[in-house]
C-alpha cells in the first residue's frame, strides 16, 4: 500500500464546526425527516448546507420553508438544470463553500441518529491521524420499519483489505476532514455513478486512513425509489472498473479470494436476470450477505431445470 507523506498539523478542539452536506433530487416524503434529524443533534456547532439538483416534486420547497426557520444554521444552493451524476457532483458544490474542521454527509431519505455528530466529532478529535469515519446503520423501508441491518469492518487494516468486494464505508455515514485543497473538487467525477466507491477507495490506497463506529447512527432507507436500484448493471460495471483501476494503478493487492469474487461477479452480471442482479450488486454494496442471495437463486435453478 502506498503511504501518503502529507503531514497533518491536527489542532484539537472543544467543539470543531461541523458541516453536514445533503444533496438531494426528488426526496419526496423522507426529505422532512432526514432535515429534522440533523437539525435536533445533540452536537450543535454545525451548518447544514442542502443542495437541491433541480427537484421536481416540491422538495425545493421544504428546503425553502426550513431554511426560513434556521436561516443561520441552513445554507442553501438551488442548481437550474439537473447535473444528472448523482449526489456526489452536487456534494462538491456543497464542500467548495464548507467552512467546518470536519464534513459530514447525508442523505435525503436518511435518518440520522440524534448523538451521530457528537460521537463522530469525539472519534476524529481523539484520533487525529483517521481522516474518516463511518458507522454502522439500521436498514428501514418506505415505512421506517427495521428490516435488517448493515455492519460494517471497524479498524483501518480491514476496512482496507475489504473494498476489493464491497464499499466498507457507509457513504451518508461518513465524516472527514476538511484538508482537501479548496481549488480542487472532494469527489472525483469519473465515472455515471458510484463516485464515492471511487474517491474513498483511491483515498485510502494512498494513505489516508478510515476507520468504522460500530454503533449504528443513521437508518439506511432502501425504498424503490433509491438511486441504488436506477441502472444496476451499469453501476455493477462501474465498481468492477474501479476494483481493476485500483488493482492496476495504485498498487492495490487482492487476495485470490477477491480476483475469484470480481470475476464470478462479472459472469453472473451477464448471465443472471435483473431481479437477482439486483440482490447482487447489494451484496457489493454490503448491504446484504452472500448467503441472502442463495434461496433466490435456488428457487431459479429449480425452475430452470
């Protein structure tokens, strides 16, 4: 793995300005509560910039009536025409005006957990040489029912030797540090989605250490409205040729283990119909386990044959 040489002169303090960053695109019905969320943390000392890609459905709106209520806590950016890369792109706009030590993350159909910032906040100040930090997360539905649950590696060395198979970072749990030279765009907008597979993977082969809370501190909404579920064999392409830039570029080592896994992956992509390419590109996502996918797939051969 190659070591970044960057030196990070880390002040500490009582209590860091934190931005929240929340792209949203039609949130509809969870936008409210993904916004009261952040604005009843116990942690404080945050902005909360919103950036709304051109919604259709009345989101603007909402991000208008609060923005009136918090016109100190709440920042705003209203793009005209939908940018059409996914949340990301609209993030970089948001992290160009951040002014906080540190950026948090968020998703409009995600709750987070009313301390998230706090515990967050506490982790990076005592361990200055993580620049980002996750969680672990609740999964609901459209309904704000509990249907399982997503858990992800802890440590940095395993967090590193997992994203070869799966994105090991929860991306609307993540908060980092603000170190990123200002002139320059946080995400790196390679490719139609998965651009944040892309920017923490190529991160941390360069240095930049991660590390995972294991409490959970946001409910992970899966609904048939997510982006997750819009051109899934395409995003499944994407992490496949993130894995091989990575493998080939920045000296990333897989096991034999993951080059076996990318490669069933890949074969199964073309070979399997769309409701259990579906669950596997899930499993990539490591929002649920191999095992998971193996009664579809039974009750499939079964018919096949």
């Amino acid at each position: 793995m190659k070591t970044n040489n960057l030196k990070l002169k880390i002040k500490k303090d009582a209590k860091p300005l934190v931005s929240v960053v929340m792209p949203v695109f039609n949130a509809g019905e969870f936008l409210t509560e993904a916004i009261e969320s952040i604005l009843h943390q116990t942690y404080k000392n945050f902005e909360f910039i919103i950036v709304d890609d051109c919604s259709t459905d009345g989101s603007w709106n909402v991000i208008k009536s609060y923005k009136k209520k918090h016109p100190t806590k709440i920042k705003t950016i209203r793009l005209k025409k939908n940018l059409n890369r996914g949340g990301d792109s609209c993030a970089n706009l948001a992290i160009k005006r951040a002014k906080g030590k540190y950026i948090a993350r968020m998703d409009a159909d995600d709750i987070a957990v009313i301390d998230r910032l706090e515990k967050q906040v506490k982790f990076l100040e005592e361990n200055p040489d993580i620049f980002l930090v996750g969680s672990s997360a609740h999964v609901i539905n459209a309904k704000n029912i509990i249907i399982g649950e997503k858990l992800e590696p802890q440590n940095h060395k395993d967090i590193y030797k997992s994203y070869a198979r799966f994105h090991p970072v929860i991306h609307p749990t993540s908060m980092f540090r603000r170190l990123i030279d200002k002139k320059k765009f946080f995400y790196q907008i390679s490719y139609s989605a998965n651009n944040d597979y892309h920017t923490f993977f190529k991160l941390i082969c360069t240095g930049f250490k991660f590390a995972n809370l294991e409490e959970k501190l946001i409910y992970y909404r899966i609904h048939s409205g997510n982006d997750t579920f819009i051109n899934i064999k395409d995003k499944f392409m994407n992490t496949l040729k993130i894995r091989l830039k990575m493998f080939l570029r920045y000296n990333y080592k897989p096991s034999l283990k993951d080059v076996f896994t990318s490669l069933v992956q890949s074969i199964l992509l073309f070979l399997l119909p769309e409701r259990i390419t579906k669950d596997l590109y899930l499993i990539s996502k490591g929002i649920i386990k191999f095992k998971d996918l193996m009664v579809p797939l039974q009750r499939l051969i079964s018919f096949s044959v």
